[in-house]
C-alpha cells in the first residue's frame, strides 16, 4: 500500500513539475552565438518573405479535432485514427516591427518579453482511419481499393503544399519537431516556431503533435499510452516525406516523452530497411536526429539505439542530456529504472560494456551534457532542467550550429569539452571563449 501510495506521489510530483512550465509563452532566450551579433547571416540573408514577425507553420496531427466556443478549429488531448495536416502562423511579439523582434533575437537581455500567440488552425486535408482495411488473396494481403484512394489523394493534396514551400528556401529540408508529455498543440507550436526562427528560418518547419497534455492524476498514464498510439501515424509521415523527391534531408527533433515515439518510429523503419538490403539513412533520408531531454530507460535505449543500430540510422544522431533536470529525476523514481534514464546520463555512468559499444562505433554518434547553474545565462533560463534545449543559450546555440551550420560535434566550429566515449560536455559561455 505504501509503495502505491507513493508513486502516486510520484505521479504528481511529475505533474506539477512540468505543469509548473506552462502558462503564457514568451521567445525563447537568445542564443549566445547571436548576442550582439548584427552581421549573422541567419537573419541577414534572409529573403524579402520571410522578414516578419508572422513564423507560418505547418503541423501533422492525430489529436481529435474539436470546436471551442467561438466554433474555432483546435485540437485537444483526445486520439484520432486519421492524420490531419494543416497550417498556422504563430506571431512573435505584439505589433511590433521586424526589425524590433530583430534585435530582441539578438539581444543577450531583452528590455522586455516577446508573446507568442498561435493563429487560427487551416486543416488542408486528412488522410483515412487507420488500420487500414485488407483482405487476403492467395497468400498476398490486399489493401483496401477505397481506403487507398483517400490515402494517395490526401497525399498528393500534402505533397503539393509542402513542396510550394520548400521553393521559398534554398535548403530542401524538413524541420520535423516531435513534443513531450503534457503538451498541448500550443506548447507543441510555440517550440517549433521559435527553435525554426533561430534556425535562420532554413527548409521548411512541421510540428507533429501527438494527442498528450490529459488533465488531472492519470495524465502521464494517458499519455505515456498516447506516445504508443501516435507511433505508427510518426512512422507513416517520416516514410512519406522521405518519398518525396523535392525533400534532400529530413530532421527530426524529439523532447522528453516524445523521444521515445521518434526513436520507436526510426525503429521500426530501420528494421524495414534493413530486412529489405537497405541503408536507412539513404532510404529516409535521415540527416539529424536529436533526443533532447530523453525520457528513456538507459538499458531500454541502449537495446535500441545499439542493438537495432538505430545511432547509426542518420548522418548525425545526437543525444542531449543533463543531470539536474529534475522531471527526468521525477520518471527515474517513478519508473524504477535500474540504470537510470538516458535524459540525466554522464559519461561517468557508462558501464564497460557501454564504453566499448560507444568506442567502436560511428563518429555520427554523440551525447551533449549540460550542467544545469554552471553559466549565469542559463541558471535562471529554466527551472527545473527539462526544457534546456530552448532555454538556455549555451544548448540552443549548440543545436544552431548543428542543424543550421551542419557541424559534428568535433568540430572547431563547435567548441564542445570532449569527455571520451562519443560525450561531449558544454561549457560556460559556450560557443564564446
């Protein structure tokens, strides 16, 4: 009865830990790599149309739709069988001009916050109910004529859309951004929007918001099972948008719970490959791949990351990690894993079987470690150490240089502490020496 009783205190302690990060959303502190900084390229070379303080998004979802009480299109933590893709702007400031949220993003402190809103929701098309319908026919299963129809016309309608934006850039990539546990379609939005601001507004932004954010005691069950629901529907898009000759490269970022779906989703689809004489990373088009604040077991990861070469599935796969993110802290004590979670690992944790695995590997592989408090610009960027990838400029100038400036972690240009064994460490100030 006691162990019941305290993890469900667990439970809710987890809960108010990450509820505690919600409420009014404001630009994400600027990165150290464009403070003061009036001659980086990532704004100054940006074409005419996409100077504004508009970030147009796209989104894929399988959240229910539902009408709020104006009759507005949203989307709750309820789960649909169908994906939806549509489209929004979030703004970035209350009226205001380029050029004043030009120098907000490369200020290292703001005279004031920057708001963000989400616009109205425009659903462009949705796809068929899943499990898609089949019969048997001599031996070969036979999908469903009329579900394939609906299937391939509401791809050719998401195909057309995504490649009329991918005209506006000269990077040909998607930006694919998978969001944690009790996030709501907002959260999800805000986070793609502004990391994709930062970026230089390169290739083309798509939030995939999974039906998460349930209210009350049982939402990290509810959702937990939701990021097992949403699996299949993030291994449907990723196969899709990889099809799509128009697209060079496919990024795919995941935070906290939603690691777990983008690493169970890669999976699969390396299997696939891999069973069919493939290269995974040719074949989807994998470029980076990011877990941001994992919540993974250790040994569950590592069955998966190194046993089912999932590491080795893109060109650069990239592990973000902190041992004083305090909700990982939480999930660890929940979840009783013997080894810990992968979202608080150091290098000091690695067992000698983990060590010889990292060192034979590929140079693509790498594990940042941020040290919550050790920088004065990240001590107070986020309070409880979960959202750090966005929150504090030593990580997110890291993630810049990364996605934006296509740089390994070894790197000069990237000046990260190499600890040995694929880990890397930031350091105070970073990428400023």
């Amino acid at each position: 009865m006691k162990s019941y009783q305290f993890r469900t205190w667990l439970v809710f302690a987890l809960i108010l830990v990450l509820s505690a990060c919600s409420g009014k959303r404001v630009l994400m502190p600027t990165p150290n790599t464009y403070v003061g900084d009036e001659t980086h390229p990532a704004f100054t070379g940006l074409p005419a149309e996409l100077k504004s303080t508009e970030v147009p998004l796209f989104y894929v979802t399988d959240r229910e739709p539902e009408r709020d009480e104006n009759g507005k299109l949203i989307y709750g933590y309820k789960r649909s069988p169908s994906l939806a893709f549509g489209s929004t702007v979030v703004d970035l400031g209350e009226e205001i001009t380029w050029e004043e949220l030009l120098a907000a993003s490369r200020a290292g402190k703001r005279l004031k916050d920057v708001p963000m809103k989400v616009g109205e929701l425009t659903e462009i098309t949705r796809g068929p109910n899943s499990p898609i319908p089949y019969t048997e026919v001599d031996g070969v299963i036979v999908e469903d004529p009329e579900f394939v129809a609906k299937r391939d016309a509401a791809i050719e309608v998401f195909r057309e859309v995504l490649v009329q934006q991918l005209a506006l850039t000269q990077r040909k990539e998607v930006f694919v951004f998978v969001h944690g546990f009790h996030n709501d379609f907002n959260d999800a939005a805000f986070a793609m929007a502004e990391l994709w601001h930062f970026l230089g507004r390169i290739g083309v932004p798509l939030v995939y918001t999974w039906p998460a954010g349930y209210p009350g005691l049982f939402g990290y069950t509810y959702d937990r099972e939701s990021s097992e629901f949403t699996v299949y529907h993030l291994r449907q898009l990723l196969e899709l948008i990889a099809g799509f000759p128009e697209v060079e490269k496919l990024n795919v970022i995941g935070h906290s719970r939603g690691t777990d779906v983008v690493v169970t989703a890669v999976r699969e689809l390396t299997i696939e490959a891999r069973a069919k004489g493939l290269n995974p990373r040719k074949e989807y088009k994998l470029h980076n791949i990011v877990l941001a604040a994992p919540d993974l077991d250790a040994q569950v990861a590592a069955q998966r990351l190194i046993g089912d070469f999932i590491a080795w599935s893109a060109d650069r796969f990239t592990i973000y990690t902190s041992p004083a993110d305090r909700a990982i802290g939480w999930s660890n004590r929940l979840f009783a894993s013997p080894k810990g979670r992968i979202g608080n690992l150091k290098v000091e944790n690695l067992t000698p079987e983990a060590k010889v695995a990292l060192e034979r590997g590929n140079s693509n592989f790498s594990i940042i470690n941020f040290m919550s408090g050790s920088d004065k610009s990240d001590s107070d960027a986020d309070k409880f150490g979960h959202s750090y990838f966005r929150n504090a400029p030593t990580v997110s100038s890291d993630l810049i240089l990364m996605l934006r400036d296509d740089l390994d972690a070894d790197d000069p240009g990237r000046p990260l502490e190499d600890l040995g064994y694929s880990f890397y460490r930031v350091p105070p100030g970073y990428p400023k020496q």
